[in-house]
C-alpha cells in the first residue's frame, strides 16, 4: 500500500479543489513555478495555468490585502504566508478587513479565504521562523484556525477549509512535513472544521494538544503506559473555535486535564482551554495544567531548542512529577 | 442655510428643453449637492448627539466620487476610505440608508454593525469603506482578480497620504506584474490628517506609479467633467487590458480632517482660494454658461435636495435601533458549494 506523505497531502488537496471548483485561485511567494520553498506545492502551476495558480511579489500586505479584495468579489482564494512568522506584516488583512467584514457588513458577504502558513519549531530556523502564532489570532472573532497532526488529516482539514465560507488560517508545523502514513483505500473527503478527535483513550490524564504535539504526547502516552498511567490523547485539529464538548466529555471521564501546546505559556490557546473546562466542569477536575515553552524567544542553538520544546521526554516526566507527586 | 420652499419646488425648468449634456451635467450637479447637504446634516447631527464616535467629511471634494461613479458599469466595483460617505453616494448607495447608518439605526447600509468608516454596500457595488489608510487600496486590487473574469474594473479611492505607505507600493507593483483591471484614484487633497503633504513625501507622487509602468494623471478634481473623462478613459484602458491606471485628482478639503479640527495648519488665503474652485460652483457656472441651464433649473435641484435631505433627517430620528437582544452569528453558516 503506498504511503501519504504530510507534504503530498496538502498538494493533493490544493489540486483537487482547484479542479473542483474554478472561483479557487492560488497564489503566494514562489509556490507557483518553483513549487513552494517546504517543495508542498510542485506541478499545480502545470496542472492549472497561470491565471488560477501564481508567484506573488514579496509582499504580505499585497498578498494578503489582495485575497480578502478577490475573496468578496467572487473568488476563493487560498494564500501562501511561508513562515507563520510573517503573519504580523499581513494583519490589517486579516483582522481587520477579512475577519470583520461579514458582521460589519451586516451578512452581505462572508470571507471564503483561506491562508496556509508553515508555522513551528524544531528545525534550528531560529526566533523568527520558529513560532506558532495561534495567540495572535484566537482573540479575533470571524477566524478560524485549523492545525492538523497527521497527512489524512491535513488533506481532509485543507479540503475542509477551502470550502468553508470564512476566513481560515490553516498552519502546517514545519517537523510534520516529511510524515506518512498508508494511503486509505477510499478517497479522502473534506472534514468539518471545529471537531476535534480522540486519538487514543485512556483513564487517567486527558492530554489535549495539536500539530506535533499529538505525535509527542501519542509517544509519551506508550512509555507513560509501562508505568500503569494511561493518557487520552485529544488532537484538537481546529484552534479556534475550540471544540469544548468533545474536551468535556474526556475529562468527565478522567478527571484531569493537561494542556500541551508548543508555544508561550502567557495568551495561549492552552490557557483558553483550561479557563473554558474550568468554568464548565470545575467540580469534576482533580487537577488541571498546562505544558508550554517559557515566555521567550526560541533558542536557535540545537541543544538550547531541544530544551525548550515540550516534547516526549518533557511531557513524561511533567505527567509522571504531576501525578506521582499528586 | 435657505430651506426649499414650495414655490422654488413648484417652478420647474422645462427639463424637455435641455440638451442630453445638460441634463446629464444637472444630474451629476444633484449627486455632488446631495453629497454636499449629506456631510453637512452628518456634521449638525454629530453635534447634536445623533451621531458617533468621529466623522471624516468629503465637504469640497465631491466631484471626485461623483465623476468616478458616472463612468462604473453594473460589473465594476470600488473600495473607500474612512472619508467614504462621498463615495458611496457616488456609487448609488441610497442616501437614507446611508443616513441610518450614521445614526447607528437598524435601517442602516449595514445595519448599524458598521458606522462612519466602515460602509459596506455590494449591491451598489461598495466593496466597503476601511478605516485603515491603505485598505481601500488592496481590496480593489484583490477584486480586480476576480472581476476580470467578468470584464469588471475596479477602483480604489485614496488620499495622498497614502501614497506612503507600504499598502500603496506593494498594490501597485502587484498589480502591475498581474496587469490588473483596477484604477488608483488618489484624491490628493493636500493634508495628510494635519500635515501638508510635501512635508512628508519625498518626490512627486506620479512618479511613482510611472516608474512601475503604471499609466498616470494629474486632473482637476474639484471639475466633475475633467473626473468624468479622465476616470472614464482611465477605466476602459483597464478594462481593455492595458493594466492598473493611476490619476491624481487635486483637491481640497473645506473642513477639518475629523470632526475634532478645525484645521488651524492651513496656509492664510489658502481655503478662500479654494473656495472659488467649489466643485458645486464649478458646475453650476458651467451649467448655467455653456450648457445653457437657466438658473432657475438649477435651483430647483438645489430646491428638491434640499426637501430630500429634510425628509431623510425626519425619517432617521424616527427610525429604531437594532435590538442588542437579537442573535448574532460569528460565522458564515455553510453554504454547497458544489459547482
């Protein structure tokens, strides 16, 4: 059986939708005829012209501006920002014309836009190509955010996102790019934005993450597991808005909750997430924490990045002071 | 201000006299003093409470939006800024609604959701209003993409000031690369909020859209005409082709930036001087010279705006704000999407 690869999963998704539906355009910084610098995006430029699929200047403003103008007059258009990193140059795009514009506009028109952007560390890229800029966005209503953790996933979630009528930001950690997994007998279908997904059960400790984190936690959970603690893992797969009941129901069962996101402790989606189950379900929590990187910038030197990551090793041995200690 | 009477109403110009020109030149004449009456119950009503936050008034540069709408056809669009009142009427949207608006009422263009700067109208093909300088301009690039399938043009309304921001710079080259069906309308009014516009900009703004290869103008912009022909040739160079467009409309404004100037940076003699070039009174002397309107013509418009502008403030007092109790939806619901 052939193998997905995260990379391939993201092109195929483009190419199909692109071949579905012609108000779908393409464009960013060199995803066209070099196909992409992460290489996610060779051939559509080939496979469907330069009037739907094209290298755009450097510039985000441009880029981003132009989407949401094409996005309420008739197209729906998916952008390219590289690196997560860039986003602060495409703000006012985003957040203030896109997000805004079907309240503002009383329903007259949505925004079906969608923009997808490598986002994460690990890769020794350094402070300012490293980050995951969930924060910025999860206080601006009118956004989604989708994040996917496996290549099924990341073509079902893209499929999903390009048919969606909002603005979407669809961010690909840069360490999932090179993953696979079997290729499924049937198509791949568009999944429904919002719904996040048990990945393994447990009944000790709900691990609720996304991106890497889910292959982390998922490693974790097995070395956890030769001690007799059992994690269920919840990959959340959409960031905003966040999928409450599914978390809920997790943490009915296990009565403890650990957030695990790669980013600041400080405005994060985890800190959302722990303050939302608490207000709903305070009584059934025993415990309840997060597990993020400190509030800095991230380290480019290997071992000082390795350190400040929460991956596998981390969460173990959080999870393992947490609950022995408790 | 003189109120119309039924009299000035009741003694109509015999319109079947007029030449096609002159009727067409009455009916731009009626757009530019609508805007004109509208700016001015918008600032009265601001001070009288009705209306909110802070206004940016198009008083003495209606001939800008005016001109620029005459020449749109059913598949162009335009973008505005946050002195956008002036071009959305140019655009068609109904005066009242816009009014309601204003007044944050239920009735409003956009149901009082928006505001001053802010206007959304699609069906009177207003991409929207942003309040952010430089937003006009990408969202008219954007739509360019998608209305040259249609063999649309459309048009991004900005002031001079904006020129130097990275909106301006990076649109236009984009859309040059792309030869985009879109015209840059710079309303150069010559303040950038307080600030003259040569104090802060290096250069001759036209000389950076034409080192982009960008075919550029510079016009009169207080003559509703010399709007009309440049805007309109400028418009069918797009829609030919021939890529983005960019004309320099100069223009002045007779009031502060907002409503809270009272435009003390002004150089002595400067606004009086403007005041001759009165977009209204440009085309009134037109009007009544070559084109051969007898006065009386003209001041029945003067006349009939000025009971419409009477009836729209009555009907905005009186009409309802929106319910806070009602549900409001964060997201687009999904629509099928199979083509």
């Amino acid at each position: 059986m052939a193998d997905l690869e995260f990379r391939r999963a993201i092109r195929d998704a483009l190419d199909e939708e692109l071949a579905r539906d012609e108000r779908v355009v393409f464009f960013g910084e060199d995803v066209a005829k070099p196909g992409g610098v992460f290489a996610v995006t060779p051939g559509l430029f080939d496979a469907h012209g330069e009037e739907r699929v094209f290298d755009t200047p450097i510039s985000e403003l441009a880029i981003t501006g132009a989407a949401f103008g094409a996005a309420v007059s008739g197209l729906r258009p998916v952008i390219e920002i590289m690196f997560g990193d860039f986003l602060p140059l495409a703000m006012d795009g985003l957040v203030n014309q896109a997000a805004k514009y079907w309240y503002l506009s009383n329903e007259q028109a949505s925004v079906p836009l969608v923009v997808r952007s490598a986002v994460g560390a690990g890769g020794r890229f350094g402070a300012i190509h490293s980050q995951s800029p969930v924060p910025w966005f999860q206080a601006v209503p009118g956004l989604r955010i989708v994040a996917p953790s496996t290549p099924v996933d990341a073509k079902a979630l893209l499929k999903g996102a390009i048919r969606d009528d909002n603005p979407v930001l669809f961010f690909e950690h840069k360490r999932l790019y090179s993953i696979k997994e079997p290729l499924p007998d049937d198509p791949i279908e568009a999944a429904t934005l919002g719904e996040a997904r048990v990945v393994r059960e447990g009944g000790d400790l709900t691990v609720v993450t996304a991106m890497r984190g889910v292959h982390d936690a998922l490693a974790a959970a097995e070395q956890l597991s030769a001690d007799g603690i059992e994690l269920e893992v919840i990959d959340l797969r959409t960031l905003r808005p966040l999928d409450l009941p599914t978390v809920l129901a997790s943490v009915r069962k296990t009565n403890r909750l650990l957030a695990l996101e790669e980013g600041p402790l400080t405005g994060g989606w985890a800190g959302e997430l722990v303050a939302r189950v608490s207000e709903e379900a305070l009584g059934e929590l025993d415990d309840v924490w997060r597990l993020t990187t400190k509030d800095l910038p991230i380290p480019y030197s290997p071992p000082l990045e390795d350190a400040f990551l929460p991956g596998t090793d981390a969460i173990v041995a959080n999870v393992r002071g947490r609950l022995v200690a408790a | 201000m003189a109120r119309a009477t039924t009299n000035a109403a009741a003694a109509p110009a015999p319109a079947q006299e007029l030449s096609g020109p002159a009727q067409h030149g009455l009916e731009l004449y009626r757009r530019m003093l609508v805007i004109r009456r509208f700016e001015e119950t918008v600032q009265s009503l601001f001070q009288k409470g009705e209306v909110h936050g802070t206004t940016h008034l198009y008083i003495g540069e209606e001939a800008g939006a005016v001109g620029v709408g005459d020449v749109l056809k059913a598949q162009d669009r335009a973008a505005g800024t946050y002195r956008g009142h002036g071009h959305a009427l140019g655009l068609g949207v109904d005066p009242q609604a816009l009014l309601d608006e204003m007044l944050g009422r239920a009735s409003g263009v956009c149901g009082g959701r928006a505001g001053s700067m802010n206007v959304i109208d699609l069906a009177h093909r207003l991409i929207g209003c942003f309040g952010i300088i430089g937003g006009s301009i990408s969202a008219a690039t954007g739509a360019a993409l998608a209305l040259r399938r249609e063999d649309g043009v459309a048009v991004a309304f900005f002031g001079e000031g904006t020129t130097n921001h990275g909106y301006f710079h990076e649109c236009l080259n984009f859309a040059a690369v792309r030869k985009l069906p879109v015209l840059y309308m710079c309303e150069n009014n010559l303040y950038g909020e307080f600030t003259p516009w040569e104090d802060v900009t290096a250069g001759e703004i036209e000389a950076r859209p034409r080192t982009l290869g960008i075919h550029t103008e510079t016009i009169d912009g207080n003559d509703v005409w010399a709007v009309r022909e440049a805007a309109g040739a400028a418009v069918e160079r797009a829609r030919a082709g021939e890529g983005p467009q960019f004309i320099q409309s100069m223009t002045y404004r007779f009031v502060g930036h907002s409503r809270s100037d009272p435009g003390a940076y002004r150089k002595p003699g400067e606004l009086d001087r403007w005041k001759q070039r009165d977009p209204l009174l440009v085309a009134r002397t037109k009007l009544t010279g070559e084109l051969g309107v007898p006065p009386s013509g003209v001041d029945e418009v003067d006349a009939a705006v000025e009971a419409q502008i009477d009836a729209m403030i009555e009907a905005a007092l009186a009409a309802p704000y929106p319910d806070p109790s009602l549900p409001v939806r964060e997201f687009a619901p999904q629509a099928e999407h199979a083509p």
